[in-house]
C-alpha cells in the first residue's frame, strides 16, 4: 500500500489515503472524512509507482 496525501477540493483539509500500487488504473468516490462531501479519486500507477492522481468535487 502506498500513502497518499491531498486536500479535500470542498473543505481544504489534508486527507491521508492509502493506494493499492497492485491495481494500475483507479477510479471511486470516497467521502471526505472532515466535511462528509464526495470527492472522485482517479489514481495511476505505473511499475508500481503513483503517475496521476486527481481528486474533484462532484457536481451534483
């Protein structure tokens, strides 16, 4: 697993995350754990290494 640190895109906060390097392309939503709002992950791995990695709102 690999640690990955962003700020949420609603509220501003840092929000540790762990990825699975295993799994080359990723995309889910996860709620963010301060301010409760869905954020999309999309996160890329090549040999195992994090290439991308984006994290929006969600417009609803």
């Amino acid at each position: 697993m690999v640690e990955h640190v962003f700020q949420c895109p609603y509220c501003g906060e840092d929000i540790s995350m762990l990825l699975d390097p295993s799994v080359t392309v990723q995309k889910y939503i996860e709620d963010c754990e301060v301010c409760c709002n869905p954020i999309e992950i999309n996160a890329r791995f090549a040999d195992r290494e994090l290439v991308l990695f984006e994290a929006e709102s969600i417009d609803q």
